[in-house]
C-alpha cells in the first residue's frame, strides 16, 4: 500500500535525526538518542496527511533498539512490534508477509522468538482493515485492537517465548580481545538488523573463535570508522552481512591491504530481487571474496559460516 513522500521540511527533519544520533548509537552513546526519535515519530504522526499517513518505522524501530541496547527489553519489544506494525500497514494487501524479513520482523522473530500467532493476527487485522479500505494512521491502534482488554505493552511481552541476549554495557576497550589473532572473526553489519549479528556472533563462538563485534568496544562519537577499521585489522577473518547497507563497503574495501579472509553473507527474501548491486559483486569478485544467501538463519548460516572458517586445533 504506497504512501505519500516526505515533504522536503520532514525528510531534512529524518536527515537531520540520522546524521546526528546513528553514529552516536553504533557507538552506545545514547543520551538524547532516544528523545530525538521520540520526537521525530510524534512529528510524522501528527504531520500525515488526512486521510494518508506517513511510514513510521524508522524511529520506531531505533527507538527500540537504543531501550534493548540499555537491557529494557520488554519497553523495546513493545517499540519493535509497533515498527513491525508500520511495516504490515505500508506493504501492498495480500504481501503483508514480506514485513517478517524486514529488520522490525527479523528482531520479533529471530530475536525475541515472538509467537506466529501474534504475527498472523497482526496480519488479520492490518488485512481487514486495507479490506475495507481504512486508513490506520497510528500503530498502536492495531496494537490495542489486537490486546483487547489487557494493556499491549503487557500482551505483546506475553507472547514472547524468549528474550533477546542483552549485550554487556560495560563496554571493552579496543585491543582487549579473549583469542589470539589467528582465532578472531570480525562480524561487520547493520546495527538494525542486530538479531542477525547476534546470530552470527553466537555461530562464530561454537566454531571456537572469538566474534568481534565493534558495538561491543568504547568507540569514540567522532572516530567510529577509525576504530572499525582498528578492530578489523585485529582479526585473520571477517564475515559481513549486507541484508542491510551501514557503510560496510569501506570496510570490506580494506580487508586485502590488511590480509583478512573474508566472507559476505545477505539474506535471501523470496519474491524479492536481492539487494547487492553489480558494483559490490564486481569488488567481491575482483578480491575474490565469496558471497553466501541465506534464508534460514540457524541452519542455512551456520552452515555457512562452518564451512568458512577452518577447524581449530
């Protein structure tokens, strides 16, 4: 179901949002982040057109992901899901599915292993509602339509068979690793689709190796490409995943000077044309780096990255 474009005044307002606070949340500095994209949210709310709405699901889901980030995880299950809801009330009727592969539906899915029954009545009544032609301007009504009596925030956590691994908040410095060289991986992705680094971390460490994730080390706000590339340079192996752009391009673009073996893995959604363009396959192909599509992130990636990374001693 299309939806109108950004005025130029809101789409500087979303600019504007996003190069001040990303880099601070890649690099766990959160103050202010969380208010900045409250009140960027409540402005695309109130700004929609009548009878239309905006898509909302940008600050919804970093909304989510900076309470998750500061071990809240219930507060952001219930962000999560209303960024998912955004994503079912933007897809074209009958395509609602497409919304499980998008980084608010592989967070409730993977991550919080919420249950396919809240998915599918989610579906149902987002469906019902482009059935009859109804314009739903503000998530949290489908959230209330589908708890019913019961608070959602309280409903939507009950449905949840587990809860996200909370990430250390004492951050580790740069050069503190576990492993030595020849046994640590860098994993470079978006920090969005942090289900799926979460992933791939845990694949890496039953392998025996050490993941090494930047959002995990003290990176300072003006300095996070630095660092990144400081980590990498750290690390005999490297494993991308591109399901999502976040400037891995100037990573994997270094990964020969530094002689680091590497691995480039995306997600595969059906129906839908990947998202590597020809101009990122030629530089893979020209440093002879193998690309991997996954659909199953347990088996298809772990098999992956297994056959990447060579048995340890």
């Amino acid at each position: 179901m299309p939806y109108p474009t950004l005025s130029s005044n809101l789409q500087e307002k979303v600019d504007s949002v996003a190069f001040s606070y990303e880099p601070a949340i890649r690099a766990g500095k959160y103050e202010g982040a969380f208010e900045a994209y409250k009140e960027l949210y409540e402005l695309l709310l109130t700004k929609q057109p009548t009878g239309g709405r905006y898509h909302k699901g940008y600050p919804l889901h970093n909304m989510g992901y900076i309470l998750a980030a500061q071990g809240k995880q219930n507060e952001a299950l219930h962000y999560f899901t209303l960024a998912y809801v955004e994503d079912l009330l933007s897809e074209n009727k009958d395509e609602e599915d497409k919304a499980d592969q998008t980084p608010a539906g592989n967070t409730l899915r993977q991550a919080y292993q919420i249950k396919e029954e809240l998915l599918r009545r989610l579906k149902q009544i987002v469906r019902e509602k482009k059935e009859r032609s109804l314009v739903v301007s503000d998530p949290e009504l489908v959230l209330k339509e589908l708890a019913q009596l019961k608070d959602p925030q309280t409903f939507v956590a009950e449905m949840a068979e587990a809860q996200p691994e909370v990430r250390p908040k004492v951050k580790r410095q740069p050069g503190n690793f576990e492993k030595g060289w020849h046994e640590r991986v860098f994993v470079g992705g978006s920090y969005k689709e942090i289900a799926i680094i979460n992933k791939i971390r845990r694949h890496i460490a039953s392998k025996g190796y050490e993941p090494v994730v930047a959002s995990d080390f003290e990176t300072p706000q003006d300095l996070i490409h630095h660092h990144s590339l400081m980590l990498l340079h750290g690390c005999k192996y490297a494993i991308f995943d591109l399901s999502q752009e976040a400037g891995q391009l100037m990573e994997i673009e270094r990964v020969r000077d530094y002689g680091v073996k590497t691995m480039v893995v995306y997600q595969a959604i059906q129906d839908q044309p990947p998202k590597i363009t020809e101009m990122l396959k030629s530089l893979l192909n020209s440093l002879d780096i193998p690309l991997k599509s996954y659909e199953d992130t347990d088996e298809e990636l772990c098999g992956h990255i297994h056959s990447f990374l060579p048995n340890l001693d």
